[in-house]
C-alpha cells in the first residue's frame, strides 16, 4: 500500500465541544464545558462516536455508539461545509462565530479545519472585533457555523445544545 493510500485511509477526528458561556471572553476564570462529541471514522468504514456531558456540580456522563453508513455520510458533507468557513492559524482568541463552541476537524495528526478560541485571563476584549475583520467573518459565516454545529449534532442522533 503507497503513503497516499495510507493517508486517504487515515481516519478523520471531528472533536466539538460546548461550554456554558464565556468562550472567548476575558475574565480570571475561564469557561466551563458543558459537553464533548468526538467522531472518528473513514469515509470508507465506519465511525465511532463518544459524547460526553457535563454537569454544573463536576459529573459527567460518558456514552459510545457505532454511526451508521448514512450518518456517517453526513457528518463527512457537513465537515467539508465547515472547512470552508474562516478559521484562524492558530488556538485562542475571541469566539468568532458566537456560539460557545470549539471545533477541530483532523486527520491523523494533522489539524484540517478548527475554531478553538480561548477564555479567561488570556483573552483581551478587544481581540472579538479585530479577528472578525481580519479574518472577513459575517453574519451568514456565523449562521452557517452554527447550522453545521447543530446538524453534526443532530445526525449523529444528539440533541443540539447551542
């Protein structure tokens, strides 16, 4: 098998995860998680998703499931959307899209799509408004982020919690 067919064969990690409020907000603490999805599959077989919710009071649930060929198809099409929405170089700074949501879409070890912003005391106020013009963000790459959030949700059988 050539490097190339390894490569293609790789499986994708789309990571999401919710927080309560605050995700790009400066403040001394930063922002609680409130649930995680993890999806790891290859177009060609099947997937494996993990979904984790938090509560206010620190316990979390932990459930694992198969994803069927359809769903999986799915969420593959959604991820190719969200891959074409601004994202920055690198994590950290404001939540560009507003929906207290981080994304990462990966294959292997290589970052392909993300939006990870960061929170607490390492994140200036100002920094919202700079990155949306720098980075050309509008009000329909907002909607759109938020759709494609919702609809990964939705088919891999999750209620959307945005």
């Amino acid at each position: 098998m050539s490097n190339h067919e390894e490569k293609h064969d790789e499986p994708i990690t789309i990571s999401l995860a919710k927080y309560h409020s605050g995700l790009g907000r400066p403040g001394i603490i930063g922002p609680k998680i409130s649930s995680a999805l993890v999806i790891t599959g290859t177009p060609t077989g099947g997937a494996q998703v993990v979904s984790h919710d938090y509560k206010e009071n620190g316990e979390s649930s932990v459930e694992k499931s198969e994803l069927s060929a359809q769903a999986l198809a799915t969420v593959f099409a959604l991820v190719k959307d969200i891959q074409k929405l601004p994202s920055r170089d690198a994590p950290g700074g404001s939540d560009i899209y507003g929906a207290n949501t981080s994304v990462e879409v990966r294959q292997g070890r290589k970052i392909l799509w993300g939006h990870s912003p960061g929170g607490g005391c390492g994140v200036s106020p100002d920094d919202e408004e700079e990155e949306v013009a720098a980075l050309g963000v509008n009000d329909e790459h907002k909607e759109s982020f938020v759709s494609i959030v919702g609809d990964i949700f939705k088919a891999v059988g999750k209620k959307d919690k945005l």
